[in-house]
C-alpha cells in the first residue's frame, strides 16, 4: 500500500511539473509576495525620496551622474524616445513570457536553470525593495528629476494602466535589466541562429539606456541590477550541479526505496 502510495504521488509530481503547474504557481507565490513588498513600501514616499537624493549625492560624487544628460540626447527625437519607451515595456514582462515558453517547450532543462535564476534574483530585489524603497528619478523634482517619457509620449499611467503591476519605490535594483539580461544569456547560450544571438547581445545595453532615459532608474540601479541578475544566475547553476546532494541530505533517501517507488 505504501509503495502504491509513493508511486501515485511520484506519478503526480511528476505530470505537475512537465505541465507548468507547478511554474503557474510558483508565478502565483511570487506575485503574491511582491504585492505584499509593494504594500509594505506604499506608504514611505518620504523615505524613499530621500534614498534617492543620496543615491543622487553618490553619483556626482563618483562622476557618474549623467542620467538628465543621457536623456537629453534622445528626447528631442520622438521616435527614438518611442522606441525605448516600447523597449522598456516590450523587453521585460512580454520578452520573458516569450523566452520562457521557448524554452520550457523547446529546452526544459536551460528552462528550469534560468526560472530558478529569476526567482533567486527576484527574491534578491524583493529583500532589497523592502529594506531601501528608493524613487525613479522620474519622481524627483528639479534639478535631479526627469521628465517620465512613459507618460508623456506613451500615455502610460502607472496608477490605473499598469498599476497593479508597479512598485514606485523599487528603482534600485533594476529587476528590467538584472532580467533581460538573464534572458540575454538564455538566448545566448541556446539559440544556433546568429541573428537571434546578436540580439541576445544588444539586449541587455538596450535595456540598461532604456531605463535610463526613460526616468525609471539610475546609473547604479542598473548596475546593481546586472550583479543581482549574476549572482541569480550562479546561485541556479550551484543548484543545479549540487542540488540533488543537498536534498539528500536534508532529506535521506536509500537507492533501494527509490526502485521500489519506480521513480
């Protein structure tokens, strides 16, 4: 009976995950989570301002505050301002519905790599959104703020188009570019078709102008954001060569019970 039992449920496990319930629902927790980060840091405006005016010191402070520049070279032209309003939109959440289902039904192992380094790094920014809320300089007023070329040239309200989707006060670390990136190296690494991994380079240094220019981050949020991407990416890859082990170990499981489930 209890062989039987252990075989249904491995039967079970198994017909989860290949049919992506078990990814829905790791989506679903996340979600979860980031609406409850996004509650936490509602309310601390005033705190997250004052992050960012710091953040701002720390620029000037190391020559690198050039964000108001950078956007002055592409805001006298619409169409470029358009095309890296559409990048910063259609290059994260799209992109990565996109690459995902490529890769979970064309490459399941580089899937569940690169999911893993998504959650990891999300749970990374979660942490960091929590303990440091910090404003866009879009919400900065003058002489350190920008002008939200979302708003002004895509007509895109955070409040009521995408807001449930939004957390104002998590400019640092930039998730757009800690994940295009990953998606930058998934594709990369797993695509054949040259154009595709041409792209796959372009992506990432798109991205990181796009954020900027577009009033959502900072110089260092995005390199901040490129390290918390990395280390998710490393932490999945110590997984997935040493995950087993550690499972073993938390829980023990002889060779012999393994056969009798026929797993």
């Amino acid at each position: 009976m209890a062989q039987r039992l252990t075989l249904a449920v491995s039967r079970t496990a198994e017909v989860i995950r290949r049919s992506g319930i078990w990814d829905l629902a790791l989506v679903a927790v996340a979600y979860l989570l980031y609406r409850t980060v996004r509650g936490f840091v509602a309310g601390r405006a005033d705190e997250a301002t004052a992050h960012a005016l710091h953040l701002v010191r720390l620029e000037q402070r190391l020559g690198m505050f050039w964000e108001a520049r950078m956007q002055a070279w592409v805001i006298s032209s619409e169409t470029l301002i358009k095309l890296f309003n559409a990048f910063y939109v259609y290059g994260h959440f799209p992109l990565i519905v996109a690459t995902g289902l490529w890769l979970f039904f064309f490459h399941r192992p580089r899937y569940v790599l690169f999911r893993n380094a998504f959650l990891i790094s999300g749970a990374i920014g979660l942490v960091v959104f929590a303990l440091f809320p910090l404003a866009p300089p879009r919400l900065l007023s003058w002489p350190y703020g920008m002008v939200d070329t979302l708003a002004v040239f895509s007509n895109i309200n955070y409040n009521t188009q995408t807001g449930a989707f939004v957390n104002h006060y998590a400019a640092m670390p930039s998730l757009h570019c800690a994940w295009n990136l990953l998606l930058s190296i998934a594709i990369f690494s797993t695509a054949r078709n040259l154009l595709a991994r041409t792209l796959a380079v372009a992506m990432p240094v798109t991205m990181g102008f796009s954020v900027i220019v577009t009033g959502n981050h900072f110089i260092l949020d995005v390199w901040v954001g490129v390290a918390v991407g990395l280390i998710g990416l490393v932490v999945a890859l110590v997984l997935e060569k040493y995950g087993w082990r550690i499972w073993q170990r938390v829980v023990p499981i002889r060779p012999g019970r393994v056969f009798e489930a026929g797993v």
